[in-house]
C-alpha cells in the first residue's frame, strides 16, 4: 500500500530531501499535504509538482495571493496551520520537519489524529518528552535524525538484548580543533562551515555551538527510555559512524554509512523495509582512517548543560532549548558574539529551570520566560 506523507517543513533541507526521496519511489509514497513557512514561491512550486490536496504558509497571518493553477489545493495561513495540516492531512505520515518548538504541537495534533510522526524536529522532544512519548505507542514515532535513526536501527539488530550504553557520534562541526578564545570570538561565516553536513542555517550554528550534539543527547534519553549516564557523546569528524550501541558483552554494533541524510529519511519513510536514496553508498576503501575523541566540556560547554538539565527534570530542558534558539538566531543577525550563546541558556537556565512540565501550557509558560530572559539579555549587548 502507498503511503500518504504530509510534510511539515517541505522548503527546508530535510523537506526538500524528503521530496526527492519519494519521487524516487512513486509506487511507494504519495504527498498528501505540504507546509512552509515563508517561501512561498518554493511552496507554489512544490505544490504544483506533487499535487497535495492541502498546503500552510505558516509565517503569514493573512491569506496570500494564491497562482490559480493551484486551485485544486487548499491553503491554510498562520501558525496554527501547522497543527491542523498535522490532524487533517490524509495518509498515515506526517513528516516534522520544521526547525523551532512549533514542531511540538504540531506532532500531538498528528498522534490525536492517529497518524504515525517521522521526526526530524529536535524541539519536540526537548520540550515535551515525556507528554509526547506518553502519546508515542512503539511504532508511532520514528527518528529521522542521523543519529537516532542510527541507534534505532542498532537496536533493531539486537534482538531482545537490551543496550548497555549509547555512543551518540559527533563531527564535532567547524570549531573542534579551536582553543576556547578563538571560539567566542567567531564569525557567523566560520560558524556556518560545517565540515561534512550540509544543513540549515540554524542547524549549522547549534552544531558549531555543540548544542546540536546537547539537544540529542535529550532526544536519546526519550527515544531510547536512557538514563544520562548511559548516553556517551563520541567526536567522530569523519562523519561515517552515525552512532552505536553497546552491550553487556562488551560488543558494540554500529550503523556505517556516508554522511546522505537521505538515507534516515527513506528508512524512516519504508521502516522495515530498505530502499535505494539515490544518493552515494559508503566506500569503505575510500574513506580510510577513522577516528574517535571525547568532547570537550570546557571549549563546548553545551554537552555538560543537557545532562545537568535532564537531571533537574521539570522545565530545564525546554528552558535550554527555547534560550538557545533565542541566542542562536541573535547570533545569525550579528546581535550577539559565538561566545555569549552558552551565556544565555546558562542565565536562563539558573532562572526558569525549576519550571514544571506536565502539560502544553506548563511548556508553553517556561518557553516564553527563557526567551524572554534571553532577549533581554540579547537587548542590553546591544544597548
């Protein structure tokens, strides 16, 4: 049976690889509904290309002029579009591809309406964890971030033996062999070299920050039902060993492949099956020498902030979040130096931390206040 995917970020990069993948794959998938954000000339385009009975722009309030060959789709406006494409799309998918904690509604709409989520939304499970796997039966929810698609397929070869520990791989992005100065010092052009993986703008600068790597490590604890000290963050600058899972053996299985991300979406998409990306397949005559290194806590401090705010439980790890998207876009408007973005989230982590987090609303609350902690830290950089 062809399966229908509504797409929620379908003009972002995973969006746009999602896209690709199943028109790889016709007989396989089908696209029931598409969202942006702003680019609606990219949307348009979509939309006449895959022929979606339901479309968003979810950065205007206001209706847009619609082309009228694209009378055959219905368009939503607004930021609640995003929550009713994900309860009222048809199909049985809804792929979470925005960037930001808009994705966490969005993905309970999805459950209520019975729909299976691909997950590429890092906020969702940040913020709303435990709310959101308590809605997440096994087999509702899949990961298509590279790493947690990686240990997800680890575990689907082990069998009934449970893990020992999770090796959460790291390139350890465009700063890794920089000293600590240097860092805080660096450019929105440094920050956005990301050595092997090509990605959003967002997504780079949490990566060079290393609160790409923080978010994940929370991400794991949920997906895999890990205690912290069972997540081991590993520098990996290759890019080729998309994490690992360790047993009590001692044996260690590990997914290989090259840096496509391709490859988590489709998995995500056919699960159990496995069907060709189109992309490029791991050579392993060619890549050569692998290498492995501890973080640095000091020089990326971002790691040691996730463990801290899974052990504090409530709010912090939504704190962290919405504090860093903050300082991760006031970084990218030229606001801010690299160096005050862990600054931020640490303030707005020691004032809101202690936050319960037992419903939308408690999430809803402790996010306003961390941004608004960190915008008014972000105001008197710039006063």
């Amino acid at each position: 049976m062809r399966r229908g995917i509504a797409i929620l970020g379908s003009t972002g990069s995973i969006g746009k690889q999602a896209i690709e993948v199943i028109q790889l794959h016709p007989d396989r998938f089908f696209v029931t509904a598409l969202t942006a954000h702003k680019n609606a000339a990219l949307l348009f385009e979509q939309v006449r290309a895959l022929r979606p009975r339901l479309a968003a722009l979810t950065g205007n309030d206001q209706p847009v002029d619609i082309p009228a060959d694209l009378s055959f789709c219905e368009f939503r406006f607004g930021p609640h579009a995003l929550e009713e494409v994900a309860q009222e799309a048809e199909g049985q998918d809804v792929l979470a591809a925005v960037v930001g904690v808009a994705g966490l509604k969005a993905v309970m709409a999805a459950r209520t309406a019975g729909k299976r989520v691909l997950l590429a939304n890092k906020e969702t499970l940040v913020a709303g964890g435990e709310m959101v796997m308590n809605a997440c039966p096994p087999g509702t929810l899949l990961p298509v971030d590279s790493e947690h698609s990686a240990i997800f397929q680890c575990l689907q070869g082990a069998g009934p033996n449970k893990y020992e520990q999770i090796l959460l791989t790291a390139s350890g992005g465009p700063f890794r062999t920089w000293d600590k100065e240097r860092i805080r010092t660096a450019t929105v052009e440094q920050a956005l070299g990301h050595p092997t993986w090509n990605m959003g703008a967002k997504i780079t600068i949490d990566s060079a920050s290393m609160f790409n790597k923080a978010l994940e490590i929370i991400e794991a604890k949920w997906l895999f039902n890990a205690r912290p000290e069972q997540i081991q963050v590993v520098v990996h600058p290759q890019s080729i060993v998309h994490s690992a899972v360790k047993f009590a053996d001692g044996a260690v299985i590990a997914q290989l492949g090259a840096p496509d991300m391709k490859v988590p979406i489709l998995y995500a998409m056919s699960y159990p099956d496995r069907l060709p990306t189109g992309g490029r397949e791991l050579d392993l005559f060619q890549v050569g020498t692998l290498t492995f290194e501890r973080p640095d806590p000091e020089k990326f401090p971002a790691i040691r902030m996730a463990y801290d705010a899974l052990r504090q439980g409530g709010a912090a790890c939504c704190v962290l979040n919405a504090a860093n998207e903050e300082a991760c876009y006031a970084f990218l408007a030229g606001k801010i130096p690299f160096g005050r973005i862990p600054e931020i989230v640490a303030a707005a982590l020691e004032r809101h931390a202690s936050l319960p987090a037992r419903s939308l609303d408690d999430i809803d609350r402790a996010d306003a206040l961390a941004r608004e902690t960190a915008k008014n830290m972000i105001k008197q950089e710039n006063s």
